[in-house]
C-alpha cells in the first residue's frame, strides 16, 4: 500500500527523525541505568557504613526505586536499537507497520506517561509529609529519611518522564504525519 509524507506545521517524519528519537531514548535508558545503579550501591554504603535511621529510611526508596530505574534503563537501552532499525526501515519498505503498530504502541506510551507522572508527584507529595511531620523528632529519624529520598527519587523520576514524555510526543506527532493520499 502507498502512503506519503503529509507536511504538517513545523514537522514531518523521516529517517532522521526516528534515529534521532531511538538514539535519545538509548541514551537516556542508559542514563537512568545509571542512576538507578548509583541509587543502589549508595543506599547500600550508607547503610552498611553510616547505620544510622535516616539512611536505613532513605536505603527503602533508593534501593526499591533504583531497582526499576535500572530495570527499565536497561530495558529501554537494550531494545532501542533494534526499534530504531525496523522503523527506520518500515519508512520505505513498510510505512503501513509504522501506522498499525508504531503510532498505537507510542499512544500506549504516552498516555501510560501521564500514569508514571501522577504517580511520581504522589511519591514526592508523600515525602514531603513524612519530611516534614518527622524532620524535628530524632526517634522518627527513619520515616524522615523515607521521606528524603522519596522527595529525591521522585523528583529525579518525574524530570526523566516529564523530558521523555516531551521526546515521545514529539515523536507520535511525527508518526502521526503518515497518511493514506
């Protein structure tokens, strides 16, 4: 089946546009390996070496959150490139795989960003209760570390989404300029 590129305001996909789009999420696939690795290893120093409540409290998030951080940072480092390579070539060879299967898996991709960013702003709005209900009551150090580091790795996960949601919408707009003539 034919389809052509329709000019739309500002934007038109193309080769470079998915290579650009897969070579970003790799990068930040690997970025978010990273710190979900650091995350990790920190939280497991400081609880082995410092043993204080604060850090066994802020270990729980660090270590839970920075288990997906990487989970999904090598997820979405190891596939990108074998994503990047068949959309790159369903452009000329097979536009139709590009409009039946990659515009509704960014669909899902970018309405299941809006879940990830509520549930980012419930981690950070959560830390900031238990910072601040606990920061003045030593006994409570834990929940006040809990609370600390769901602040951080809220924040840290909200901005990586809030960026890759951009990047993502970005690119369904682009998908979205195939059309049949």
């Amino acid at each position: 089946m034919y389809y052509s590129f329709i000019n739309m305001p500002g934007t038109m996909i193309s080769r470079t546009d998915i290579e650009k789009y897969f070579l970003a999420e790799k990068q930040a696939g690997l970025i978010f390996l990273i710190l979900g690795t650091a995350a990790i290893i920190i939280a497991l120093i400081a609880v082995f070496t410092i043993k204080t409540n604060v850090w066994k409290g802020a270990a729980i998030p660090l270590i839970l959150l920075g288990v997906i951080q990487a989970a999904v940072g090598y997820a979405v480092y190891n596939k990108s490139d074998e994503q990047r390579v068949s959309n790159v070539y369903a452009v000329d060879m097979n536009p139709d795989k590009l409009i039946k299967q990659e515009i509704p898996r960014m669909q899902k991709v970018t309405k299941n960003f809006i879940i990830y960013k509520w549930a980012e702003v419930a981690l950070i709005v959560a830390g900031i209760i238990l910072f601040v209900t606990y920061r003045s009551r030593p006994e409570k150090a834990l929940l006040y570390g809990l609370g600390l580091a769901l602040i951080i790795q809220g924040v840290i996960l909200l901005t990586a989404d809030f960026i890759a949601s951009k990047r993502a919408d970005t690119y369904l707009q682009q998908l979205q300029t195939l059309q049949k003539p």
